[in-house]
C-alpha cells in the first residue's frame, strides 16, 4: 500500500474527492456513448505526453552535469 505526500498518510479534502468522482462519471459515460471519439481522444493526449516526455529527456541528457 502506497502513502500520499511522502510518507505521511494524509486525507484528501471531500471536495477534491468529489470533483475526482464527478469527472471519472462523465469520461466513463462518454467511453460508454460514444468510444470512438474517446479513443481518438486519449491516443491523442497519450501522443501528447510522450511528445514532451521525450524531449525533455533529451534535453536532461544534455543538462545532466553528474556524468
């Protein structure tokens, strides 16, 4: 089992928790009505993040002075 914030085993505020289940209900009703669209969607956020994932690896590459 994993801690939050470090080590420290700390609640979330019930309005964090609130809005976290309110948008997991409406992206899992919008996979259910309409799954192409969510698709397209989600590969292309992933895309997204890999993208800049990427190029500041290779930029850490260059900027990493411990080698």
């Amino acid at each position: 089992m994993s801690s939050y914030a470090g080590g420290r085993a700390e609640a979330l505020p019930w309005g964090l928790v609130l809005v976290e289940g309110i948008v997991a209900t409406v992206f899992g009703l919008t996979l259910l009505v309409a799954p192409g669209a969510s698709l397209f969607f989600l590969v292309l956020l992933l895309g997204i993040y890999l993208l800049v994932a990427g190029i500041f690896r290779i930029i850490g590459i260059f900027l990493d002075s411990s080698s």
